[in-house]
C-alpha cells in the first residue's frame, strides 16, 4: 500500500512557537515510517514557510535553548487552487516540485495556527488536515467567546469579566467595580493565547494594573476569571469514527503543590512543584459525568480531530475551564499520556489522528 504523504506544519508566529517545534520533534521521532512519509513545513517567527529537515533531533525541547524555525531561505509554495495538491519549494537552485499531499498535520499552537486561520488557508485549496475547522478553532482560542458558547450550552464555567485596554483606560472605576465583584484570588488572562503565556495569579488587587498589563502585552482582550477551587482534571477527545459520538479518555490530574498555578515552566521546562498523575483517582460516576461534560463541550464548540477538555472537579460538580483544540502533543503532555493510559500509544494515536483527518478530507 502507497504510503499517505502528510505535510508536518509546525512554528508559527505566536508565543508558542518553541513549544510547536518541541511537539514536531515527538510527531517526527513516533510516526509510523512505514505508512507515512513526512513533508516538514516550518513556520518563522515572521511567518515564512520554509522546509526543514526531517531530523527531531533539532526540536528538542531544551529549557536552556528552545528550538526555533530559522529561516534558511527556501520557500515552501502551497496549492493555487483546489485543482491540485501539489507543493513546491524554492530556494537559490531555483524551484522543485515536493509531490503531492494526502494530508497536512498543523501542530501549531496559539494565534496564526490553532485559532482557524491556517485551517482556513487550508478550506480554500481544498488540502485535508488534521483537527478542528475554522469555527471550532475561532471559538476555543478566544476564551471570552468560548466560555460564551459553553455556558450557553448548559456547562458551569468560571465567572469572569472581558476588557479592552481601552475600556480599562476609559473608564477604570467601573472596571474595577466589575473586576472586584469576582472576589480574591482572581487570574487574568489574554483571551487568545495558550501555554499560560501571559496569565497571572492575582492576590491582592494592587497587583491587578501589572497582571493587566502582562496580558494585554499578548493579546488586545483580556479575562478576569474567579479562581476555583477544586481539583484539576484533563481529559483528552477524539473524533468518532463512522458517525460515532467522540471518544473520550481516562483523566489525568494536575497537582499543584509548589507553584501559584500551572505555569509556562511547569507544563514544558519540567519545573519543580506540579506532578501529572495519570489515571487520575476518580469513582466510576465521577468519571462517567466527566467524559459526558467533555463529549458535550466538544461537540458545543463543533470539534474535531482531537481536543483536551481541561476542568474544575468542585464540590458541586464540574466547571469547564478550558477547550484546546491543539493542546501540548509532546509525548509527555498530558493529552498522549491520557491516551497511552486509555490503551493507544503515541504513535498510534498519531496514526489515528492523521488517518480521520486524510479520510474527513475524502468526503
């Protein structure tokens, strides 16, 4: 059988690009050579596609020296139409044809990748890929209008309040009235990033002005969320096959015991005080309300592909923290780990995700 040729996107322009070139290198490293043959797309930090060699060695995820998309002056060239799916590359020798692609694998993470405007480009030469479509991926990166959408489908969220730097410097009484009314601790967020890129804990309301301007230093919108307090569930999804519902994992646990939250450090540089625990010690009701609160924020957003569905376990039930339509896929990061534990290995959930992409693209 002809080998599927998948086309591995990976860097991007967002605060995320070391941890995207971190997760190519685990794709790179685990997926199936005898029925995949791999195109690496790498994205600059200023938005260039270049192709870069196919060797995860250079994606180690080194907390002394992340890795990076250079850019080393070849330009990859994707289809003009939905005529083909043909890419090209060039570079000084001139232009070269790479083939056809069967399936692209975007492991972007953040804006300009998991927010839906990659998968647009996508939709518009008809090229199959892996995961959520333009909605679901608009929907989930923007956490106010996520939230939104969740809450409007009968799923407890964290309250929150939504502000614009310009909003806050217009009127920052008000604001503060809002903001106050959600209590202490309270974290402030970007509404469009991910990987605890620019969110702060906030104790003490005069640490609200920096918290703020941490942020806004990320994204032009801006949450203050409640803390709750409960325990930290994640389960990872993936899309059903033959018309079936999505399919859900056993759930893992954050356990915080050194660190104000889950941060950057914690989740990529293995920094000291969080321990990942896998499977997570749930009963069996606990964990059967868990995985319908994961199929049902899934299916509210439109997912697809694959999702991790990060929670609340509170004394009243479960809150929904968070949808991530491309969440950490290093094979240590929770949603592989999830998945190892619910019986598939890396690299066969690699093949699971990059065949339901290539097969969503033949209907």
């Amino acid at each position: 059988m002809a080998k599927l040729r998948v086309a591995l996107l990976f860097g991007g322009r967002s605060s995320e690009h070391s941890i995207s070139c971190a997760t190519a290198g685990g794709v790179l490293s685990a997926i199936d050579r005898d029925r995949f043959e791999v195109i690496p797309v790498g994205i600059t930090r200023d938005g260039a596609f270049v192709l870069e060699q196919n060797d995860p060695a250079r994606f180690g995820l080194d907390p002394d020296r992340l890795p990076e998309v250079v850019d080393n002056g070849t330009r990859v060239r994707w289809p003009e139409s939905t005529a083909s799916r043909e890419l090209s590359v060039t570079d000084a020798s001139g232009e070269r044809s790479l083939g056809d692609v069967d399936v692209v694998f975007p492991i972007l993470h953040g804006r300009f990748g998991e927010d839906g405007t990659i998968q647009g480009l996508f939709e518009l030469v008809g090229l199959p890929y892996v995961g959520n479509g333009v909605l679901a991926s608009a929907i989930a990166m923007d956490k106010h209008v996520a939230k939104t959408v969740l809450e409007g489908a009968g799923l407890a969220v964290a309250p929150w309040v939504t502000l614009t730097r310009a909003a806050w410097d217009d009127d920052r009484d008000l604001w503060e009235r809002r903001v106050h009314s959600l209590g202490l601790p309270a974290f402030v967020k970007p509404a469009r990033a991910g990987s605890s890129v620019g969110v702060t804990k906030v104790s003490d309301w005069a640490e609200l002005p920096a918290a703020l301007d941490v942020a806004f230093a990320e994204d032009r919108t801006v949450l203050v969320e409640e803390a709750i307090v409960g325990r930290e569930i994640e389960v990872a999804v993936l899309e059903g096959r033959d018309g079936t519902g999505p399919r859900v994992s056993v759930a893992g646990e954050i356990v915080v015991t050194g660190r104000e939250f889950y941060d950057f450090e914690a989740k990529y540089l293995d920094a000291d005080g969080v321990e990942l625990v896998c499977p997570a010690e749930l009963g069996d009701g606990e964990l059967f309300e868990l995985q319908r609160v994961a199929r049902r924020a899934f299916e509210a957003i439109g997912g697809e592909g694959l999702a991790r569905v990060d929670v609340f376990l509170t004394g009243e039930g479960y809150v929904v923290n968070e949808v991530n339509t491309l969440p950490g896929f290093t094979p240590i990061s929770m949603f592989p780990t999830c998945w190892l534990n619910s019986g598939l290995s890396y690299p066969e959930l690699i093949t699971e995700l990059v065949e339901v992409g290539h097969a969503r693209g033949a209907r």
